[in-house]
C-alpha cells in the first residue's frame, strides 16, 4: 500500500509542478495559428507528434537530464539563459506578424512543411521549453534515487513520475488536437486577441526564464570572487 501511495504522490507533484508550465490550454490558440493551413489529419497528426516528443523530451530530461548537463558542462543557469533567449525570440516574432491567416494555404506541400515543425517550434520551445526542462531536472534532483535500498520503492516512483508526463502529454495532445474548437467558442478576434495575449506571455517568460539564467551565473560567480 506504501508503494501505490508513493507512486500517487509523485504523480501528483510531477503533474502538478509541470502542467501549469507547460499550459497546453494557453499554447492551443499558438499552436492552431502554426497549422491553420493543415487539413484536419494534419493537424491531428501534429497534436500527436507534439504530445509524443514532448513526452520524450520531458521523460529524458527527468532521468538523465542532469548527467547530459555534467558531460557537456553546461550548468542549468546557462541552459536558462539560451533557452530563454529561444522563447523569447519565438514571443517576439508572433507578437510582430501578420493578422491574415491567408498566406497558408492547404495541401500535401503546406502540410508537410508544418509536420516538419513538429518538434522545433511547435514541441521545443514552446511547449516543452527550457522551463518546464529546468523543472523536469529539478523534480528528479529533489526525488534521489532508492535503488540500493528499496528497489521496489524506487520502481513506484519511477511509475508515479512517468505517469504524471504522460497525463501532461495527453492534456497536450487533447488541447491541441481542440484547438479548432476553441477558436469557434472564442471567434476570430477572441482568438487572435488571446494568441497576441499569450505571445507577449510568452515574451514575458523568454525573459523571465534568462533572468534566472544571468542570476544563477551572479549567484556562482560572486562567492568565487569573494
């Protein structure tokens, strides 16, 4: 019974710690302006790529995430502030272009160019971006591992934690996969209101996510210099 119960709480703090980062609500209307030109299959072919990457790279970032870093000697400040260099250009472009959707047009042409865009923009960074990463590592990093001592233990928080990514890369592939019905309960202009809303969010983090970055750079450098 302590095995389920582990399992359940490390689902709820995976969920919990990665859903409101993540916000696949808040990227339907963004991810709907990236495929508006796709046929409905496309689209859906899309959701669900966007949803499996995103569970990869968020699966990958929970169990081997901090060793990638150490290899290749990047600290997580400097992976903050790259990443959020990306997010924010992102939020800068789709803040400043056009409102006309015409330039999209649909076909076997104009759907493969948008799959291609599956994992870079549409999965990294804007959905699985280099916060809800820093989060994924954090999660692991807060949790050590059981292995030598309970392995059993350890194995129900290995399931707990996959669990809890895939139920945030299932509500992103729902979301996303409903993004045409959100725009026709919110019309055109909702839309295209809350897309420049969420652009500028999106802004907003790029460069909330580098002020992180510089400052954990600041917080190692300082004591060195003292």
């Amino acid at each position: 019974m302590i095995y389920l119960t582990n399992a359940a709480n490390i689902f709820v703090a995976v969920f919990a710690a990665l859903f409101p980062i993540v916000n696949p609500l808040g990227g339907a209307p963004i991810f709907l302006n990236f495929v508006r030109g796709c046929s409905p299959e496309a689209r859906e072919r899309i959701a669900r790529k966007v949803g499996i990457y995103g569970f990869l790279l968020l699966l990958g970032s929970l169990l081997i995430g901090t060793q990638v870093l150490l290899f290749f000697g990047i600290s997580l400040p400097v992976l903050r502030v790259a990443g959020g260099l990306i997010v924010a250009s992102v939020g800068w472009n789709m803040l400043h272009q056009g409102d006309d959707p015409g330039n999209r047009t649909g076909g076997e042409v104009a759907d493969a160019d948008v799959e291609g865009q599956a994992f870079y923009p549409l999965t990294l960074p804007l959905t699985v971006g280099p916060g809800s990463i820093a989060a994924a590592i954090a999660l692991a990093a807060s949790h050590p591992s059981t292995m030598r001592s309970d392995l059993v233990m350890s194995l129900s928080s290995l399931a707990g934690a996959v669990a809890g990514l895939f139920a945030v890369s299932l509500t992103v592939y729902f979301c996303f996969r409903e993004a045409p019905t959100i725009e026709r309960v919110l019309g055109k202009t909702g839309t295209n209101v809350l897309v420049r809303l969420f652009a500028f969010i999106l802004l907003a983090i790029g460069m909330q996510i580098v002020w992180l970055g510089v400052h954990g750079l600041i917080t190692e450098v300082m004591p060195k210099a003292g």
